[in-house]
C-alpha cells in the first residue's frame, strides 16, 4: 500500500471511531484493512505499511475491536438507543416486525426485525439478565406485545370511566375493542380487570340494571305509595354516579339526569319486540325481564301506561304476570 493510502485508512479508521466508537466500523476497505493490521498487533508484529507512531495517533492497537466485534459490542447499545428514539416518537415500545428506525451507516435500521429477535431470544432463554433489565427500564416495554396492547386498552377504559363515571363517548375503536372483550375468551386476570369497570363486560342488550337502579330511585323521590303505573314518560330523575353500574355521563353539578320515563317506555317496547339494537333485534333477557317486573306496580301494557299518564293517574297498576 502507498503512504496515502494508509493515510487514507486511517482518516476514514478516526472517523468512524469518532462517529461510531469503533475504528473497524468504516467503510469495507477500510474497515478489511483496520482487521488485518489488528491482527498483526495480536500476533506481536509491527504492520509493514504503517508506522506505529500513526496506529498511536489514530488509537489503534492490539486492543482495537475487529470488524466482528465492533459489530457484536455495538449492536445492543445500538438497539436501546433506537429503541428509545422509537419510544420518544411513537409514545410506545410496540415496534411492529417490518419497522424501521433512522438511518444508521447509510440504511434504515431494522428495529422492527431486532426486536423481534431480542424477544424470541429471551422466550428461549438466551438473553443475558442485565440486558433483560434494561428493557424492561424502558417505557412500556413488555415482552409480550399482544398482551401490552390488551393492556392499553383496557387502561384507556380505566381512565374514560374514572373521568367520566360512564362508558359513553368512548372513541369508536374503543367501543369496538369493548364489544370484542365480551365475545373473547379473557383471562381471569384480564375478566377481573373489566369487570372492576361497571359496563365493560355488560352486552348492549343487557343494560336494565341502570333502568331498575333509576326507577327505584325515583320511586324513592316520590310520594309514600307511588308505584311505577305513575311514572310520566318525561320523568326525569337525578341520581349520583355508581361504582356498580354505569348510569350515564354527570353533569356540572355532579349528578346523573336519567330520562328514566323514556327508557320505561324502551324497555316495553323492547318487551313487545318493537326495538332493536344497532340493527339487531334485542329482546329483554329472562333474568332483565325478571329485574324489571319487581318494580312495584309495573306493566309491560304500553297502551294502558299511555291511558294513565293521559290521565294523571299515580295508582298502581298490576304486574304482568
């Protein structure tokens, strides 16, 4: 080699190291020269085209990492470093597989594909502890990302609920994911976290307890001996979130207007087959039915509710039976 090559070697050797930490981690030529002066160092000889004053000047020696190992030392920082750019930009740890990250030495890096490595590595057992410790440092990070989504979901649910003490005006995708839950097969972990949430696991179609807790607290409201027969269709009652059950959304003053007239009149339309929900028929469940006719006074006749409140009656009505 001519001295400007080797000059040439060792500019493009200090600039990798400056931009990598690795000498050997320059472009191919130069990198296959830095391995081959390397191992002459190992081997205890002075390499012939390089003076040992330039190795000094440019920090290369016996000790300088190899192509190989520069690639092997560097690849785990290097993956935490993307990892946590990922992090920052994306607000999540769940790299999809054919995911990308910046550009590193010239090409997009394959964070997508590393991490999937890393975790299937870890399934196997092949993952150092102090390595699984600092992923697990990382934000959000699980070793599971199907079950780290289910997670997210179910803590964006928590957090609608505890502000607004109802599962109405849930974002779409979340009502999607909802209905899909009572249609899974969940764990006992994943059932006790939803159940914790009054209505998350609660069929659209199978909602009447929020109508028996409304009518009994209007029934408390009224006058001793008021029955359901003298419930009007615009009574409204006021009632104070449940932790039991999802009553609707509070208003400013901190309590619930339930339009528990109009929902009496749902609930025998229902009865009689003439409601739906969405676009299915929802015919009240048994134990609904069951619920619902406890109510004192209560009856499933549309046409004699009508009559009463035409007339103002409030004298109770019999149940049907």
């Amino acid at each position: 080699m001519t001295t400007t090559t080797v000059d040439e070697h060792l500019h493009e050797a200090s600039a990798a190291h400056a931009r990598t930490g690795f000498h050997a981690l320059a472009p191919a030529e130069t990198a296959a020269w830095v391995d081959a002066v390397v191992r002459e160092l190992r081997a205890g000889r002075i390499p012939a085209d390089v003076g040992v004053e330039q190795l000094q000047a440019a920090g290369i020696d016996a000790s300088t990492p190899t192509k190989w190992e520069a690639t092997r030392a560097r690849a785990w920082p290097l993956l935490l470093q993307e990892l946590r750019w990922w992090i920052d930009t994306h607000g999540s740890a769940n790299v999809p597989q054919n995911a990308t990250s910046r550009v590193v030495d010239g090409a997009p890096y394959p964070l997508g594909k590393r991490t999937h490595q890393t975790r299937n590595d870890y399934r196997l057992g092949k993952l150092a502890p102090e390595r699984v410790a600092e992923l697990e440092q990382l934000p959000g990070w699980a070793w599971d990302p199907r079950n780290a989504q289910w997670q997210d979901s179910a803590d964006q649910i928590k957090a609608h609920y505890r502000a607004h003490h109802t599962l109405e005006g849930l974002p779409e995708p979340l009502q999607r994911w909802v209905a899909r839950q009572r249609r899974a097969q969940l764990t006992d972990a994943q059932r006790a976290q939803l159940e914790a949430i009054p209505g998350a696991l609660v069929d659209r179609r199978r909602r009447a307890g929020a109508f028996v807790v409304a009518a009994r607290g209007w029934l408390q409201a009224q006058p001793a001996g008021t029955t359901m027969a003298g419930l009007p269709s615009s009574a409204t009652v006021h009632l104070r979130p449940r932790a039991d059950v999802d009553l609707g959304t509070p208003g400013d003053d901190g309590l619930i207007a339930y339009p528990v007239g109009k929902r009496a009149t749902f609930y025998r339309r229902r009865f009689h087959g003439l409601e739906t929900v969405g676009d299915t028929a929802a015919p009240l469940h048994p134990d609904d039915v069951e619920a619902i006719e406890a109510l004192p006074g209560w009856s499933w006749e549309l046409d004699k509710i009508k009559s009463a409140n035409r007339r103002g009656r409030t004298t109770a009505q019999p149940a049907a039976s």
